[in-house]
C-alpha cells in the first residue's frame, strides 16, 4: 500500500510517498489498522514515534487508531504545520 | 458606471447583496506575516467594512521575501503602523481596528468577540490553540491556515456546527517533535496561494455564497500543484470548551517580550527604579541617551556579566532592532531575568520626550 | 545570519542553487491587472533577477477591488509607473524593464526574444493567441492564467515539447461567443489564487524544482475550493507556427489607440498639422492649453459634429482619463477616423513644453 | 450522466452540473460520441452552438469530437476564458 506524506513526514522519511509491503515476504507482520500501520512506521522511522498529534486520513477521511485499512486503501500522513 | 466593485457586483451569485454583507463584515486577522499580508490586502480590495490587526513584530529582512506589502523602507518599523497605512492608502473606506499586542489568554476573549470571522494568521501552535479555544467558546469561525516548506493548510474550523482545529489534532504538538515559526522554511508564494485562499473562505462565510470549506483540510502542495481535501468530523469533547486553558506556551515565536515606548515612559515617570541597558554603540550612546540607561554594546554583551539581582531589564536601541537581539540573547542568558524590548527604540523616545 | 531568502534558500529542494537560478532568471508580465500584480509582487519578493513590465493603461477605480498594488491617490497614474516605484521600493536589487505599450503583432517577437519566461496575464483573447503564436515561435514556455467569476484556469504552455495553448483552443472565439476582458466580472481574490499558482509555475520552470503544470490545464472552482486538472497533448500543427498571423483583433480591450505624451510631442514638433480636441472645461481651457487644441468639453461632445475630413485626431484632457472616454466614445461615432489618447494629459505635456 | 459545466457553458445553463440520460426513454437519441454530445446538448441550449472553441474533457482528459462516451464517464464542458 502506498502511504503520501505531508509535512515533517515528508521530511523524516526524504520522500513524499512510502510503499508498504502487503504480504508478508519479509516476516514482519502487516499493519492492519490506523494504529498497526504507525507502529509498522515507527520502527522503520523512529522518528515519526515522536509526533503524538499525526492525522492519518485513509481514503480522504480522518482516521481514528481503531480504523481498519487495507492494501487498496490511499493512505496519509498528515502532522500539523505551523508556519505562517 | 464607475462603481468600485462592479466588477464582483455584477456576478450573479454575488450581487449588490454579496457586496452589503462584506461591507457589514467585521474580520480580525491575527498575524501581519506571510498568511495575513494577502488575507487584509484582498479582503481590504473587495470592501469588508471592518478589518483588525494584530501583531507587535517588526519588519525584518527575511520577511521581504513573502510578505509583499513591505518595502525596504519598512525595514525595522512595526508590522502594525506600516500595515494601517498600506491598507488605508489601498481603501479609504475601511474602519481598521489595531491591536497593538501578541494573542494571549488575557486578552483573547475581549478581542475576539467584537468579530465576525478570525483569520488564523500566526506562525505557531500555541496561538493556534489559544485562537481555537477562545472562537469555541464564544462560537466564532474561523479561517486556518498554515504552512510547512512547500505545502500549505486551508480549513474553516466551528463554522456553526463543524469541527475544530482540536477534531484533527487533539493536543498541541510539543516543541520538539514538529519544527515551530517557520524554522524549516518556507518558499515565498506559498503564503501567498495559501493567504489568498483564506480570503476566499471569509467572503464566503460573510455572503453565503458557495460551500465554506467546514469539515475538510485542504492540503496543497507546490512542487505539483496538487490539492487534495481530507474530511474530518466534530468530536464534541472539542466542541464543549467552557474556558481557556490555564497555560498556553509564550506567543511570540521569537520568545521576546517587548513594550511599546509609550508603555516604558510611563513606568519612567512613574518614578520606579528601572534597570535599562542601551546596546548601541559608545559614540551613538554619547550622542544621545536616557538618564537612567547603562551602555552594553551589542558585541560586547556576551562579556559583560549582568547582576542576576534585577527582576526585569529594559533593552533599548536606536530602532528596536539590535536590542530585539540583545533582548534575546541576555534572556537565554539570564533566564531568571524577564527582559523587555522597548519597540521602536531611541526614536520612539526622542518623540515622547524630546 | 539575516539573509534575506534565508526561509527560502533553507529549504532542501530549492536552495542556494534554486536561488541563484532565480537570480539569473528573466521573465517578461504581460499585463499589469489582477493576474500581473501577484505574479510581480511575489517574484520580486522572492528575487527574481530581471523582471519585465508591459502594460499602457491607467488605474482606473474598478480596478482597486482586486489589484492590490494600487493605492487610491493612484488613480488615473500610468500602471506602468506605479508598478515600476513600487516594486523598485519592494526590491532594489531586480531589474526591472518597463515596456510602455501593448503587445502587438510589431513588437512581439522583439520583445519576448529577450526573456526566459512569459507570464500572459492579459485580459483579452486577441492577445493570448498572439503570445501563444509567439512564443511557440521564439520556443519560450509561457505560463497562462485567465479568469471567469468565480473560477480560474492556470497552465504552463509550450514548455520543452509540450502543449501549446492552441492544443486545447485551437482557434479564437469570436467576440460574440464568449465574453472577453472581464465583462462577465470576477471576485476580487479570485486573480490573487491564480496569480499566486502562476507565480509558482514560473519558479519551478526557472529553478528545474518539482512538476511544472505541462500539459496539464488547472481548473479552479472558487465557490467550493475545487481543483481539478485536464490531461491534453500536444497537437504538432500548433507546434510547428513559423510565422506570426496576418492580424489579431485589437489587443486593448478598450480598443483605444493611446500615445505618449512624448510620442505627441515629437509629432508636434515635426511641424506636421495636427488636429487636437481638449475635453476639459471651458475653464480648465482657458487657463492654460496647447496652441493647436480645440476645446469640446466632454458633456457635449455628443452634440458636436466632428469633420471626417480628418484622418488623425489626438484627444487630451488633464489626466488622461476623460481624453480616454471622449476618445472611446467618439471612436464610436466615427469609425473612419483614428483617434489617439494622450496619455498622462495636460499634466505630462506640461513638463514636456512647460 | 453527469456533465460538470465551466465558464460560460456554466452561465448558459444556469447550474454547474447537468444531468445527461443514459436510457432512452424519451425517445431521443443517447450520445455515444463527444459530438454527439454537444449536438444533444446544442438543441437544448442553443447558445451552446455558437461555442466554436469548447473543450471537452472525458475522465480528466481532453477529448476530440469521435472520442466515445459511455454512461460511467466523467464529462465536463471547459470553454476558453478571458479574464485577467
């Protein structure tokens, strides 16, 4: 699944989009809801661990930790921004 | 036939009503940046009768490269002053509120009342979050926005009974996990596109015409022009704010706290004991100063100590430029010292008391 | 420490190199209106290096309620003047290149030739296809916004191998077709999104930074903050213009021919006779007027029967405004005579022959 | 079918959309081309005809006039504009 970043994301990944592997190949288990999918992040990104007020909309709509995602969903990341 | 506004008048959805509703329009744009610049420049074109400013910063070199109402001439005046002048030259009919102040939980309630619309205009979160508590409780929308490098935000929040800036993000971000006042920059039309956009969602909230931006944050992004919209719903813990919080973080980005030259007059004559260090140069020190001032040149700062016994240091300079630094560094210095900028420096003063 | 693109250079995908790019960067506005002003303002903002300015007509009052560059006490100057000082003020360091005139099929090719990149900011079909035709020519992208009420288009024509603006209007609408130079109206902020967006466009074509809206046409929908986009080709006819056409309509969308007062002078003192109408008041008149003018105030200029002997007729008032309508008017009525505005009236020809 | 309507075509027709039946019981003929289209939308709004410039997009991407549409595809009617 393909996940677009916004903001800091953007910046702490160095890239404005990130594929997430949807079988599990590699082992790692897959991110099945809101909160999984950061987790899964986290440990690739620990960076993004630190942002305790990141919005994930999937499908254009704000997504709350519980929310279910799945490989055809489109995904963002969305940190607030404060510039002015 | 020359009418002003013709050109918007004639537009069917718009009309001569459109143009009353502006006109009855009272706006408070919060912040003379990037965002704000545009938002009272168009809003100020168009005919929104009542407009308010606020901010208390100067105009600095860096600003010129977004904020297209400064000239070079501008270049340590107060943001305020320049702006009411501008935008008086620019609609003479316009009744322009200045409030010559940051946000703070004092005052926040007090201004925002006499509004209509509040424009989100600031360039941090802590006024972020003391502009959406206080428009919650006193059932004001208002118009957001904000940026990060290439990227902008765009949404209306409590427009009636809509989201708020909370429904997105609960709980203000600390400060070190989402850079804060622009530090990681931003390329100069952004606030521009952004600005004028919030333009935009103000006349549309004035008139009522087309669909108000509620319930959606539109995300822009300039390396391709690409504008995607999220929706997001009112979570009622957000919606049921009864009072301000007890702490917002300091305000002002720069973290300086200032005083209008007026205000540090009076505390002069009110005959306090006051601690003032004047950090221009020997000669300019020589030529002119206040009885009570002690000269600190800029560059020597760093070696002189100062006596941690003073509660509060007044800083002063010719224009309030080179003491806004001092003002900053000494406070980083000495954070058991509040220091105070006096704005507009030795020539402000030489014109209360000359 | 304070430079003044620091926000900007800060950023990774932009950049001292960016800035430097933009630095070297020439980019020609065509047209001083709602669309011009923002794209001006910010490239200036942002340095820009070399800008060019091209436009002849004057500020009228409807034009304040969306051209934001322009004070009241501006009214009646020439565009061009007032946006050469204001910028100027803005940043001392562009050049700026002021172009007093209209694009016309005589000086298209000559002028353009001289820039990397082409703002249409104009007000009129005629023109647009004349910078299309021109550019596909000279092979320079140009970077197009028009506006109808409420909505916008944006696009980037002719860039590399990419579209023109005749791949997606092939040929000119006639006049009866669509409305042209703004007679359907527009809101006040509307130029300002799209101008902003076309100010964007121009730095990613200079800098090489992000997407630039190739074959792309942006659509803005400003009563509900859509966007979308159209995906078109090129169509290589359009891509193979050798030479400019036989004739474009009128570019001035007032279609009135104007002349500088210098221009005027000259032609006075080549000896030629010449046939002068002053439309001020009878006292106006009587207090000062050049030797040769006829006084027919315009309120009864509609009475007055003018000879149609005369091939030539130059209008002068003391502004240039009045002469502008009299000359409109009288175009009109008489469509076998030329008539030509004096720009800058009485006033510019008083500091020519005082 | 829906039909999203832009700059003058919009002012024509008094509204931003316009709904196209794909049946055919009025007994009209169904548009199956892009001409097709601006013929069937020329008899009811026959300022529409004088358009000679008008672009149509079809799923977000210009169409020429034998381009075929069906009742699934997003049209919108795009007419040059003048304003600056």
């Amino acid at each position: 699944m393909t996940i677009l970043l916004f903001g800091i994301t953007k910046d702490i990944v160095g890239s404005s989009t990130l594929s997430v592997p949807t079988s599990s190949a590699t082992g790692r288990r897959i991110p099945r809801t809101v909160k999984e999918l950061k987790q899964f992040l986290g440990e690739t990104y620990p960076e993004l661990n630190k942002l305790s007020s990141l919005a994930v909309a999937v499908n254009n709509s704000y997504a709350t930790d519980d929310e279910a995602i799945n490989s055809y969903d489109e995904i963002a990341l969305i940190p607030p921004v404060s510039g002015g | 036939m020359e009418h002003r506004y013709s050109r918007q008048t004639v537009l069917r959805d718009f009309g001569e009503a459109g143009q009353a509703k502006l006109t009855k329009g009272k706006v408070l744009v919060i912040g003379l940046g990037g965002l704000g610049l545009p938002v009272l420049q168009y809003l100020n074109a168009m005919g929104v009768g009542t407009l308010g400013l606020m901010d208390q910063d100067v105009v600095e070199l860096h600003n010129l490269q977004r904020q297209i109402l400064y000239a070079e001439r501008d270049l340590g005046k107060q943001k305020l002053d320049v702006v009411h002048e501008k935008l008086h030259e620019q609609n003479s009919s316009t009744i322009l509120k200045t409030h010559d102040t940051f946000l703070t939980k004092e005052n926040a309630l007090d201004v925002i009342q006499n509004y209509d619309v509040i424009v989100d205009a600031t360039d941090n979160f802590p006024t972020r979050y003391l502009i959406n508590d206080t428009c919650v409780i006193l059932n004001k929308p208002f118009v957001y926005g904000a940026l990060h490098g290439f990227e902008g935000h765009v949404s209306v929040f409590n427009y009636k009974d809509g989201p708020t800036y909370r429904c997105i993000y609960p709980n203000m971000p600390s400060s070190d996990e989402v850079p804060n006042c622009n530090e990681n920059g931003v390329l100069g039309v952004i606030p521009g596109i952004i600005g004028t956009m919030q333009a935009l969602e103000v006349v549309k909230i004035l008139t009522g015409m087309g669909e108000v931006l509620s319930g959606k944050l539109l995300l822009f992004n300039g390396l391709n022009q690409h504008v995607g919209k999220i929706a997001f719903k009112s979570n009622l813990t957000n919606k049921n704010i009864s009072k301000l919080q007890e702490f917002y973080e300091p305000m002002d980005c720069e973290a300086i706290l200032s005083i209008s030259a007026k205000d540090f007059q009076s505390i002069r004559e009110s005959g306090d004991k006051i601690t003032l260090i004047d950090v221009r140069t020997i000669k300019e020190f020589n030529d002119n100063h206040l009885k009570e001032a002690l000269n600190i040149p800029l560059n020597e700062l760093s070696q002189k100590p100062i006596d941690e016994i003073n509660k509060v240091i007044y800083v002063i300079c010719q224009s309030g430029q080179r003491s806004k630094k001092a003002a900053k560094q000494l406070q980083e210095a000495y954070p058991s010292i509040t220091f105070y900028n006096i704005l507009g420096g030795m020539n402000k003063m030489m014109v209360l008391c000359p």
